[in-house]
C-alpha cells in the first residue's frame, strides 16, 4: 500500500471514531509511519486517536505528536484535579482503596501505588483520562508478583493459544520475574495488541516490553 492510500485511510478511521473531534489533528504518513499532529481537547481523545490509527491495515508505526489543549481560557488548579481523582479512585470498585497516590504538576498527573492484578492498574489509568485538565499521564504503578516465573509464562503461551487472533507460534514469551518479554512477528497492529494484552492477563505480570514485530 502507498503512503497516499494509507494516509486517507487513517483519516477516515480518525473520522468514523465518534469519540474524537478530529477539526484540529494532522495526520502524515512516510513509508508506513504515521505522523498524528496538531491538538485536541482532552487527553482520551489522544489516547481514542493514537488507537484509531492501530485499527488501520497497512500502518507499520506511529509518531503521535497530539498536544492536549483544554477549551476555554480557565486552566483548572492542579490540587483540584488531584481532589477528583482520588474522589473517583475510592469509589471504583475494581480499584482497592487507599493503594493509590496521585501526584499533578501543571495539568500532568502521575499515579503511584500497588495493586494485585493489572486490570486495577488500567482500571485507574482510564479515570485519570476521561477528566478535564489533565494534559498527561504517568503510570507508575507496581503489579505485585505473586506467581513464579515459569507459572506466568506458560499461563501466557495458554492465553495465546486460546486466542483466535494470534498465531501462538509466531511468537516466544519470556518471564524473568514477573517481568514478560515478547518477541517475534505478527500482520496486524491489532494482533500485536492481542498478544500484549494476553500477556497483561496472567497473575503476577508487573511489566510487559513488546518487541513484537508487525509485517
């Protein structure tokens, strides 16, 4: 596929996501690698854009250069969004309370803590995106292990042979503790994702380094 073709495909997709105001973004594309650039007015929308290119067929990398610029001229204070994160993380469920501590400086937020299962670590991660203000996002917070290493390695090969998007074969797991590395090639983006996910599935990951490569 040629960088034109490709480009208006991203554009489209960028467009048929309803949950992205795509007035203000730019998209390039050079060999394969897609350039995101402009602004939009949350950092979900960001996130939804960045994801919106992966979806595409063709699409080899991406530089996302998004700038996050709330409307209006009101920047809202930094103990402000930090009152209503800590507000919304007590009353999640998914999320256990009191493991969390949250930190902001200038509209970026940092989260910080432990937690038993990575989906309460993501669960986290989308509460900070969704809210007005927040301008970036660092994840800083710890899985605690509590499966050995070869446990969590063979519950992530079962996980991709369960998996009707992956091709188990093509690719190699690697757990030294509770650390997971993945290496080999995939077609798609979505694929890559799929692996990746599998991986964060299985008890005991604390961190996932995805060296996968997509034809």
């Amino acid at each position: 596929m040629n960088d034109s073709l490709l480009k208006q495909r991203v554009v489209d997709e960028i467009r048929f996501e309803p949950s992205i105001d795509e007035a203000d973004i730019g998209v390039s594309v050079d060999e394969g690698v897609v350039t995101l650039s402009g602004h939009v007015a949350t950092l979900l929308e960001k996130v939804n854009a960045e994801k919106a290119v992966r979806r595409v067929k063709g699409v080899r990398g991406i530089a996302e250069e998004i700038e996050v610029r709330p409307p209006g001229t009101h920047q809202t204070a930094d103990d402000e969004i930090a009152k209503r994160i800590l507000h919304i993380l007590k009353w999640n469920s998914s999320i256990p309370d009191g493991a969390i501590s949250v930190k902001v400086e200038k509209g970026k937020v940092s989260l910080m803590g432990r937690v038993e299962w990575n989906y309460q670590r993501l669960a986290a991660l989308k509460v900070v995106q969704g809210l007005s203000g927040v301008t970036g996002i660092t994840n800083q917070i710890e899985v605690k292990p509590n499966a050995s290493s070869s446990d969590i390695q063979r519950r992530i090969e079962e996980a991709f042979k369960r998996d009707a998007e992956l091709d188990a074969k093509s690719i190699s797991v690697k757990v030294i503790e509770g650390d997971v590395t993945l290496e080999g090639r995939v077609r798609t983006w979505l694929e890559r994702e799929a692996a990746e996910r599998a991986a964060w599935s299985a008890p005991g990951v604390k961190h996932v380094e995805d060296h996968i490569a997509v034809n």
